[in-house]
C-alpha cells in the first residue's frame, strides 16, 4: 500500500505546478477582468484537475473533480479582491485545506496526522524534495514579488527588464541554496550572499529605495530556500 504521505505530496506537486508553473500571466490578468464569466479561469481549474487525476490515478477521480470545483470557485472568489499579499495567502491557504481535506478523507492509511509524517520513508522522500524544488523555484518567487511589492512599484527602471532578470536569478538562486541545505554545506550559502553581494550591489549612483529592494528581496529569498530545506530534512 502507498503510504498516505505520498499521496498528499502527490497532491501538493500537482498545485504547485498548476497554479504557478503552467499559468500563464495572461489567464491571471482575464480572470482579474472578467471574473467568475472568465473561460481561462475555467480552463485552469480544469487543467489543475487534470494534473491531480494524472497524480492519483483513476480510482480517485472524485478528488479530482471536488478539486476543480473548488479551485474555480477560490481563484473566482479570488479575482474580486485586491491582487495583495494578503488575498494571495488567503487564496493558498484555503487550496491547501481543500487538497488536505481530499487527502484525509480520500487516501488509505488514515492514521493521526503525527503518525503520519513520523513514518514517511524513502518513497515519500523523493516526492518530498520534488515538492520542496518546486516550490523555491517558482511559488516562493510569486511570494518574494508580493511581499516587495511597495519597493517595486517605487523604482524608476525598466520594471520588465528588472522582473525578468530578477525572476531568473532568484530561481537559480534559491534552487542553489536548497541544495546547499540538503548537503549541509551551510558555508557555502555564505560565500554565494557574498559573491551575489559584490555583483549586485557594487554599481554607482543606484537609487536608494532600489537598493533596499534588492538587500530585501535576497534576504527574502535565501532565508526561504533555507527553510524549505531545513523543513524537508526534518520531515524526510
């Protein structure tokens, strides 16, 4: 039998990749406009079922389906609010006590949620750090953009060319870190903030508040890439 745990990171996977890896910003911007009437939102949630079904198998589809319902109606309840931080951890939180629900309901091996993360072995751990790249790979990068959002909007630069390159490294970035963590060389993330350091914050005449949104968005971004490795150790 699978253990419970592999078929929630299963499920964790499928909504990272679908919410943020195969969204294109454009869906986003139709839903903001058009609501609940948007057929990209609908498209999406259909697509975030798909991704769950082909994750779980036939057996399970009615998760499937209660995930498609609900994904619609959280991201249409979603696109009536302000695009802030807040309604963003709002919109998570409830994806991921949907998908925890489905979980505990659905899956076998209903044990106490204690004795559940205490016994995930070796199959559950490479879904684990599946689950933990790509998560500092691209919803953390979404997290860092809403949490630097008031030094963003001050800056007077190419906003495109600066999210764009800023996007890519911050990736790259927070992928390095991660697997510095998973290999405990923890000096070594000291000598990449330093390197990054001189490269980025050696330039004349930059604008002050560019320049603590740069100082920021790093901190930002290394101390989450070390948290999701210090969590996925913990629990693998």
């Amino acid at each position: 039998m699978i253990p419970g745990s592999v078929w929630l990171t299963k499920l964790l996977i499928a909504h990272l990749l679908t919410d943020f890896v195969f969204q294109p910003p454009g869906w986003i911007e139709d839903r903001q406009r058009k609501h609940l009437a948007s057929v990209k939102l609908g498209l999406h949630a259909v697509l975030t079922a798909i991704v769950a079904y082909l994750f779980i198998g036939l057996k399970y589809w009615p998760v499937a389906l209660v995930i498609l319902f609900t994904h619609w109606l959280v991201d249409g309840w979603k696109s009536y609010r302000p695009q802030d931080v807040r309604y963003f951890l709002a919109d998570q939180f409830l994806h991921l006590a949907i998908i925890g629900g489905c979980w505990w309901f659905s899956f076998p091996d209903h044990r106490p949620l204690e004795a559940v993360v205490s016994n995930w072995g070796s199959d559950a751990h490479n879904w684990i750090v599946t689950a933990g790249f790509v998560f500092v790979a691209y919803p953390a990068g979404v997290l860092i953009g809403q949490l630097t959002g008031q030094w963003s909007r001050k800056i007077d630069d190419d906003k495109q060319s600066l999210a764009n390159a800023g996007k890519w490294i911050g990736i790259a970035e927070r992928v390095i870190v991660l697997v510095l963590v998973l290999q405990n060389q923890y000096s070594a993330i000291g000598l990449l903030i330093t390197a990054k350091g001189i490269i980025r914050f050696s330039e004349k005449d930059r604008q002050e508040v560019k320049t603590e949104y740069l100082v920021i968005g790093t901190l930002l971004s290394i101390g989450v890439a070390i948290l999701a490795g210090l969590a996925i150790k913990g629990l693998s």
